[in-house]
C-alpha cells in the first residue's frame, strides 16, 4: 500500500457509500419492515470481495488494485452499523421474524457470497 | 435524491480513511490480520449509529445532510460487512468460521443495542427541558 492506493482507496469506499446509500433509495424498507436493500448490497459486497481477493491470489489483480476494491471499495460499499441498528430495533418493536432472518439470511447469504465469489474467480484452495 | 448523495460520498471516504488507518493501527496491537481489529471497528461504528439514530437525531432540529454524512457515510463507510465474510473465509475451518461469524455479528449486534440504550436519554432531554421552562 502506497499513498495513491491509500488515496484511491478512500474514493472509492466514498463511491461505495454512495451506491449503498442510492440502493436503499431505491428500494426503501418500510418502517419496521424487511431491509432487503442493506441485505443485498451486503451480499454483491460480500461477493465482490471473495471475487477480487481470488483474483488478486492469481495476481490477475496487483496488489495496490486489489487494496483499492477490497478494503476501499467493498469496504465502503457494505455495511455493519445500518444492519446492526436494524436488526436491534426491529427486535425491539417485537419483530421477532423480520430481525431473525435478516441476521441469519445476512450471514448465511454473505458466507455463500464470499466463497461463491472467491470459487468464481478461481482462487486456490489450499 | 443527487443532492443527498455528495454528503454520503464525503462521509463515506472519511468512514473509508478511518477504517483502514483504525485497522493498521490495531493490527499492530493484536495480530498481523484484521481478524479482531474488524469486529472492534464494526462494533464501534454498531455502538455509534445506535447512539445518534436513538439519541440526538430524533429531535426535529438535525440536518438531513448532517444524518446523511454520519450515518450512511462515515458510519456506514467504516463499518464493514464483506470484510468480516472475508476473514470468516480464511480462517478455513468450519468450526472456527461458524465461531467467528456469530462472535463478530453477535458483538456488532450487542454494540447498536448498547448504543441505542445509551444514546435513548439524549432523545428526551430537549422536549423535557421545554416541558420544565413552561
């Protein structure tokens, strides 16, 4: 990592806010309703991340490059707080199935994500 | 709704710029991988937002823009999901994936309900200020 891939890096994890924030316009969650948005952009993310991580293990991708998509982009593009804070106060407002499967589906599509898309991009397995 | 998005965009650079320089540092302390420094970033950012959108930001008063640059940006921007799969991905053991996943969202998830506790006073202060002055 280097000052440009530093540089590079906080863009796009700007870029990537901005595509988290557009999506959640998008598709908006009702009050108390199911946060398929957030879930869905923490799933491409999760993807993404597996993707160029098995890309950057064949360096298809150089290492500044990967640092910028990776820690930058997917990084800025996911998020942890939104769907903590939503899970806890659909919890809190006694939707007990809407908080559950978005804590489940969020994690199990996430893992599935990451390994799809590091299994897409061909990445070793050791 | 392109008006709303340059505060997310700054915000979530200056979330992006505070994650990978929290994540250096911190994995300087523990070990040479984001494995703990990600579930403390995550968990921080968790406590924060549950904070503010409890708390302060439900008085009238709050700029949208201003609840746009902290909590879709810079929140939203320093907290990651992807890179906790990624981890849950390398440790290369079920068991030890499974354990990591579920102490990562458990801590996040424990942080936004510690968050919105404490930040639920703030909430009321001002009408009860208003309340008293009448």
């Amino acid at each position: 990592m280097n000052f440009l891939s530093l540089f590079l890096a906080i863009i796009a994890g700007g870029i990537g806010a901005s595509l988290r924030y557009a999506s959640t316009v998008i598709l908006p969650a009702k009050k108390d309703g199911f946060p398929l948005a957030i879930l869905m952009v923490n799933t491409v993310g999760s993807l993404l991340v597996g993707l160029f991580t098995a890309m950057l293990a064949n360096a298809v991708l150089m290492p500044e490059v990967g640092f910028v998509l990776v820690a930058g982009f997917c990084g800025g593009f996911t998020t942890m707080s939104t769907f903590a804070v939503d899970s806890i106060e659909r919890l809190r407002a006694g939707h007990w199935m809407v908080a559950g499967l978005n804590i489940v589906g969020s994690t199990a599509l996430g893992l599935l994500a990451v390994g799809g898309g590091y299994l897409l991009g061909g990445g070793p397995l050791s | 709704m392109k008006k709303d998005l340059l505060p997310v965009a700054i915000g979530g650079a200056v979330g992006t710029a505070l994650r990978i320089l929290l994540d250096i540092m911190l994995s300087l302390i523990f070990f040479s991988v984001s494995l703990v420094s990600l579930i403390v970033i995550n968990a921080l950012g968790a406590l924060l937002l549950g904070f503010v959108v409890a708390g302060i930001w439900t008085r009238p008063k709050t700029p949208h823009w201003m609840k746009l640059a902290v909590g879709p940006g810079v929140l939203g921007g320093f907290t990651t999901f992807s890179g906790i799969m990624l981890q849950g991905l390398f440790v290369q053991n079920p068991w030890a994936t499974a354990g990591y996943l579920a102490l990562s969202i458990g801590t996040s998830l424990f942080a936004a309900l510690l968050g919105i506790w404490l930040g639920t006073p703030f909430a009321t202060k001002k009408a009860t200020r208003k309340v008293a002055k009448r």
